[in-house]
C-alpha cells in the first residue's frame, strides 16, 4: 500500500484545520457569532474543508497514485461485500447505542434529571416552538417518530456532510498515520479532528463554552468517538461504516433533549454524547474491542487475506 509522507500528512492537516478557520471568519468578524444569519450554512460548508484538504493534497502534492487513490481511501472497491454492509450496519446504528447509553450514566452521576413517564422537558421544547393553542400528539408519538427518522436521517443527509469530514479525517488521515501503529493513530486523528472543531467551538457551539474548556471537551469526545470511527475504518478497511456511523452519531446527539424534565436543565460538556458521559461509554466499548482483539484485524479491502492498512502488524 501507498504510504504517505509526513510533509503531505502535515499539509493536510494544516489545510483542514485554515480553511475551517477561513470558512468561520464571516462570523467572527460579523461579532455576532453563532446569530449571524449565515451560521448554519457556514457550518455545513465547513464540514466540507477535510475533504477539500484531501483533493488538494492529492491532486497538487500527487503522494498517492492515481489509480490507487480510490482504495486508499477506503471508498472503493466494497469487498469482500458482506463485511462492509455488515459494518455500516453496526456504524449505522452502533452510536444510537451508545448515545442511549451515555443519556443513562449522566443520569446515574447526577448530570441530567430525567422523565420518563411524561417526558415534560421535551413537550415544553414543542410546546414553545409552535403557536399558543396549535394541536400535537402526545409526547411519546413524538418522540418515537424522532428515533425512526434517525437511520434514515443518518444514512441520507447526515451521511452526505459526514462525508464531508470523514473523507479527510478516517479517509485520508488514518491510512496516513497508521505506520505509527494504531493506537497512535487512532488518538492523533481524534485530537486533530476535535481541534478542528475550534472555530465554532469558541463560539459556544455544542458546549455553549466560549473559552479553551469548550474546545479541550471537544478534542476529548472526538478522541472517544474517533477510536471507534477508526476502529470501523480500519476493521473494515472501508470508509463508509464511518460516514454512516458517524452520521446517525450526528442525527442521534440530541437525544437528551427527549428525555429530560421539565423545569432542570443539563451541561453537555458533563451529560451530552461528545461529553464525559460519552467518554465513558466509549471507553466501555472501546475495552471491550481491545480485550476481544478487535484492533488486531485489520484486513487490506482489496488486497490478500490478512494483509493490512499501510503498515505492518504491531
């Protein structure tokens, strides 16, 4: 396999990281951060800045051969086929899990107030969100057509801006630095993806925290989910199991809001998924991968048997 550079792993990250700075400017120098009335699409488009840095990368540094660059990146070809549709699947609901599962350990530390019976904190979010005297069905209607849209959302639009990062992130910079093994891998690429997120971060974005706390509880929950999109990166030698997981990662996030009561309130730096209660039950999953020795399989998609991602066996 193509191995690459450092001066081209580093002009990558370099790339992603300035022109999601460059994409952020307008609402940085508007002043009003996160209420300038382009924020939202300023946001989707800088999900598109890994990928952007990828295509540059390759097309004007040219490290990796042409006919090669589809299969190092884990986009083509999709076999052996039952493997990756087998790891979508677990990327495409996988995170709904743990999501679910982080909801319960913020609860059990005190973080989060739950109801589970009326489900009052959510019918107050709707309640406020339409006209005084608008009709609604009950609560729970609600908030179960709110989980049947999550693998759908999460294997359409959310996958498509997913794309959007995780060509750059487990696309390109995985395979990049898995010569240095995989656990060094695994945690660069998840604190560069986490300080790529500064931009917004600091503008109180996921965290409503307008200093480097913000952006360090973001490195930490992007270093915790991106083990486990690298594991499905590298367990399946293919991209897409990430995109999809880490779509339905984004569709599933605000889970908590469904299930809080009404009349308390919650920080997500402590009770949301990208959180501490999200680092715990990423840590969970991930020691169970290590003690079954998950981390060691790592076949080459469209190689022999065995053979694996750009470096040898550690």
């Amino acid at each position: 396999m193509t191995r690459i550079r450092p001066s081209a792993t580093v002009s990558f990250v370099v790339l992603a990281l300035g022109l999601a700075w460059l994409v952020a400017l307008p609402l940085w120098l508007s002043g009003t951060g996160l209420a300038h009335p382009l924020a939202g699409l300023l946001i989707y488009a800088m999900m598109f800045t890994p990928a952007l840095a990828v295509v540059i990368v390759l097309f004007a540094l040219r490290r990796v051969p042409k006919g090669e660059r589809l299969r190092f990146l884990g986009m083509w070809p999709l076999r052996p086929a039952k493997r990756v549709v087998w790891m979508m699947v677990a990327g495409l609901f996988g995170p709904v899990v743990v999501i679910a599962a982080s909801v319960a350990v913020a609860a059990a530390f005190g973080w989060v107030t739950l109801d589970l019976t009326q489900f009052s904190g959510y019918a107050e979010l709707i309640a406020a969100s339409v006209p005084d005297g608008t009709p609604l069905p009950p609560t729970i209607v609600l908030i179960a057509s709110q989980f049947l849209t999550i693998p759908f959302a999460a294997a359409t639009i959310n996958a498509l801006f997913a794309f959007g990062e995780e060509l750059g992130w487990r696309g390109f910079l995985v395979p990049a630095l898995r010569p240095l093994g995989t656990w060094p891998t695994l945690l660069i690429s998840g604190a560069i993806w986490g300080l790529w997120h500064a931009p917004v971060i600091l503008l109180g974005y996921n965290f409503s925290r307008y200093d480097i706390t913000g952006v360090l509880f973001m490195v930490g929950g992007c270093i915790a989910w991106g083990i486990l999109l690298g594991w499905l990166r590298l367990r399946s030698a293919s991209l897409w199991p990430a995109v999809f997981a880490h779509g339905a990662m984004n569709a599933a996030a605000g889970m908590i809001a469904l299930f809080f009561a009404a009349g308390t309130t919650f920080d997500m730096a402590l009770a949301g998924p990208l959180g501490v209660a999200g680092w715990i039950v990423c840590a969970i999953v991930v020691v169970v991968l290590a003690l079954t020795r998950q981390f060691r399989h790592q076949p080459e998609l469209a190689g022999a048997p065995g053979r694996l991602l750009s470096a040898p066996r550690d």
